[in-house]
C-alpha cells in the first residue's frame, strides 16, 4: 500500500521520518514554507517522544532554549512559580524549525517531499497531517466545532534589551486578565513571543483600528505584561490565528488516517498541542506499519488509534476547562462565562479513588474477590513498532479494556489478588513476578482496582 503524508509540519514529518524507518515507501506532499512565527514550549516529558521518533540528537544540535518551569499570574496578582520535578528541562521551540528539524531526518531516512498545494485525497493510504486546514478531515464532514466561544490568539514577536524583568527568563509566563489571557515564550535571549487569547465576540476589543492596535491595547489591560513591554520593541506581527477547538466523529477510515491538528485542536492553555501533534503521529505510525506488516491487524489498529486519538482530545479538553475555572473566579467577565466548566466529574473519579485507596490503608487485612462483572479478554495495545493483541481487565464501563494504570499492569494485579492477605503481600508478590515497581504506583493501582470494582475487598 502507497503511504502519502499531507502536510510538513511536525506530525507531518514525524510520521513520514517514522515510516521510512521501518522500511515503507513514503511520499510527503506539504506546501511551500510560510513563517508563522509561532513558539510553543515543550515539557520535559517531549523527551520521551524525542527519543521514540529518533531525532534526540538532531534537536540537541539545534540548540533550543531549555526551560525549567512557568511562571503564572492565573487569577491572581501574585506571581505563581512552577518549576519542572526533578530539576528537569523542557524546550522553548520555534514550531518552523522543529518541523523543518524533523523534516531533514525525513529526507535522510528517505522520504519523498513534493511541495505543492493539495486540494483532493491523493490515491493510496493518506495520512492527514495539514494542520487546522484539515484537507481530508473537512472533505468528509468529520470535523465536530463544539457550540461555544471561540478563541483567536494575536501573536507578536518582542525584543527587549538586557532580558525580561521576570523571576526565570526561561520560563512560559501565563496571565489572566479580564478579557483573555496572555502567555509568553522566550526563543532566544532577550527574544519573546507574546501571545493574546481573545473571543471576538465576548472581549470587549477596540474595534475600527488595526490589528497592531488591538493586540497592544489587550496587553494595556494587564498588569505583568504591560509592565514588561512598557521599554520592549515588537519586532514582529502581530498575527491572526484561529484557536478555537474542534474533534473529529472519527479519526481513521478506510484510506486514511486524521493525524495531530487534523483530527482535533484543544485549547493552547494545555501546553501540550505540539506534544499532542508529536505523539499522534507517532501512533498513526504504529497502526499504519501494523496494517502494512499484519493486514489481518488492520481493523484493530485503525480503531485503536480512533479511540485513543478521542480519549486524548476529551482528556486535555478537561484539563483546559479546569484551567479556565480556577481563573474564572476572579474574572466576572463575559470572556469567562462559558469557560467556568467545574471539571465536576473528573474530580468526583479522582475523589472515588482517595476513598478506596484510605479504605485500603486503613485495613490491616483484605480478602480481595475478582467482581464476575470483570473478564480478562485480549484487546489491542501497543508493542514496539506495532499494535497486537494481548489481555486486558474488561468491565460493562471499560468495553475496550484497561492494561496498565501508572505502568501497573492490572491484568497481572487482578489475577495475584485473590491469593493474598495483605495489600503489602500483593505486592510482594506482583514484584516477583513482574519486577520492580514504584509503591506509590503500585498503591494507585490497587485503588483504582477497587474504586472500578474489578476488585471488591472483603
């Protein structure tokens, strides 16, 4: 099956560059260049992910800004300092050159790059990587807009000489105002793209002025930003970009693959869009390569790359929506109406688990019992470079099975539980048979276990 990869930029890249790894015929087709000057930072887990595509070294040599946290005026004036655990860094990256970092290990592996402008689905195996344009995801109607505000960011680059006057100059610097927020990524001493997050319905913007007088009277409104370009110079922009989210119905189909933005957008206040981007083409690698190597396997990948490409939208859409209402509170501003979402039930699953996992300190013995609701059933998961087959807990709430919880392996868990006394017994035992694991873990694992009801404790 030809493989062809629409669009160049970092998913597009890093599954063209994964694919001709493994030994596929790879045709990438991505317009000409064109600077967005747009920069995003990247946590220090995207070094995982760096070292899964197999371009550590590539992103070494480019010499990125390291950063060790954020700084956040998120509600309130006093400034809130997030350091990385551990002492570890994250990246500042310029999303240009990472994609064209990712692009030139593509070519050396052997990718085909055409540049030219796709309008319709090429023949062959398509995996759609264009971005918000979405060539495939618009043409067959796949692409869901939530009812709800819309966010636009106006971005603009900014010099100031001897630095920025901030606790680490390293950092992401987030603020919430009462019309939007505002963040800011250094990409380079004394070099920091500004960005506004504004609704162009519910930010009271000035209206009949230029772009330029917009994006500067939303920073006017802040405290920490105003100050902070009071003696800066924007070199750059600003410019327009469309940041409202949007999921896909679907995000595989016979021919195709809805890879990165294609498939879904969610807000940028997760910090993880170019992470999500990266890891998703990872996986559309995975299942296309299963697909090629075990066509009986084909069905099964494409659908659990479906799901987990939904599961992962759905998570960090939460975790956007938790953000925005803690800050919500001290905003009573129509910006913030809609975006005052409680994160209710996330933290009522949360809340389930402390209980079972008090319950489970609290007792000196337990007699646990497998529930008859749960079955150990093969479901797919990933191994390496492919998806197969492989034992899962499976419940009436978890058709599609759960493996692991905190790298736990829960299909291990269930079966040694009922033989053991003591929650320190089980755990004896699952390192005997599976090795070394953290106890935090472990507990964690057991608790969700039992809050699931796969175990009940006797």
């Amino acid at each position: 099956m030809a493989i062809v990869v629409l669009g160049g930029g970092p998913a597009g890249a890093t599954a063209a560059l994964l694919l001709a790894k493994w030994g596929h015929e790879v045709q990438l087709i991505t317009r000409p260049p064109v600077s967005r000057g747009l920069a995003v930072s990247l946590p220090p887990s995207c070094g995982k992910l760096f070292d899964a595509i197999g371009i550590a070294d590539a992103i070494e040599r480019t010499g990125f800004p390291r950063s060790t946290g954020n700084t956040v005026w998120w509600g309130s004036g006093d400034p809130r300092v997030e350091m990385f655990a551990n002492g570890a860094y994250g990246w500042q990256v310029d999303v240009d050159a990472l994609a064209t970092v990712i692009l030139r290990e593509a070519i050396t592996a052997g990718v085909a790059v055409e540049e030219s402008t796709v309008r319709d689905q090429p023949d062959g195996f398509v995996l759609d990587c264009t971005g918000r344009a979405g060539v495939i995801a618009r043409a067959t109607r796949l692409r869901q807009l939530p009812e709800g505000p819309r966010t636009v960011a106006l971005v603009g680059v900014w010099w100031r000489d001897g630095g920025w006057p901030v606790p680490d100059d390293s950092h992401t610097l987030i603020e919430s105002y009462g019309d939007g927020w505002i963040w800011s990524v250094p990409s380079a001493p004394g070099l920091r793209h500004i960005s506004a997050m504004v609704d162009p319905q519910r930010s009271e913007l000035t209206r009949g002025g230029s772009s330029a007088d917009v994006y500067r009277d939303e920073i006017a409104k802040t405290r920490v930003f105003s100050a902070m370009t009071a003696d800066a110079s924007m070199i750059e922009g600003p410019r327009g970009f469309d940041a409202s989210p949007y999921r896909a119905s679907a995000y595989a189909g016979e021919r195709w693959l809805l890879v990165g933005d294609a498939g879904s957008f969610v807000d940028p206040l997760s910090s993880a869009g170019v992470k999500k981007a990266l890891a998703s083409a990872w996986l559309a690698a995975v299942a296309v390569h299963t697909a090629e190597k075990r066509p009986s396997m084909r069905a099964d990948a494409f659908e659990f790359f479906s799901a987990r490409e939904h599961e992962i939208e759905q998570h960090l859409s939460r975790e956007s929506r938790s953000f925005l209402a803690a800050a919500a509170e001290s905003h009573t501003r129509p910006f913030w109406d809609e975006r005052a979402d409680d994160a209710g039930d996330r933290l009522a699953e949360n809340e389930d688990i402390r209980r079972a996992l008090d319950q489970l300190r609290s007792r000196e013995n337990w007699q646990p019992v497998v529930s008859p609701s749960m079955s150990i059933q093969p479901r797919p998961l990933i191994r390496g470079h492919e998806i197969v087959r492989e034992p899962h807990v499976v419940s009436t709430d978890y058709p599609r099975g759960v493996r692991y919880v905190r790298a736990i392996d829960m299909v291990a868990l269930v079966e040694l539980a009922p033989v053991t006394r003591q929650v320190a017994d089980l755990y004896e035992s699952y390192v005997q048979r599976m090795g070394s694991a953290p106890l935090p873990d472990f507990l964690f694992a057991v608790a969700t276990a039992v809050a699931r009801g796969w175990l009940v404790a006797e």
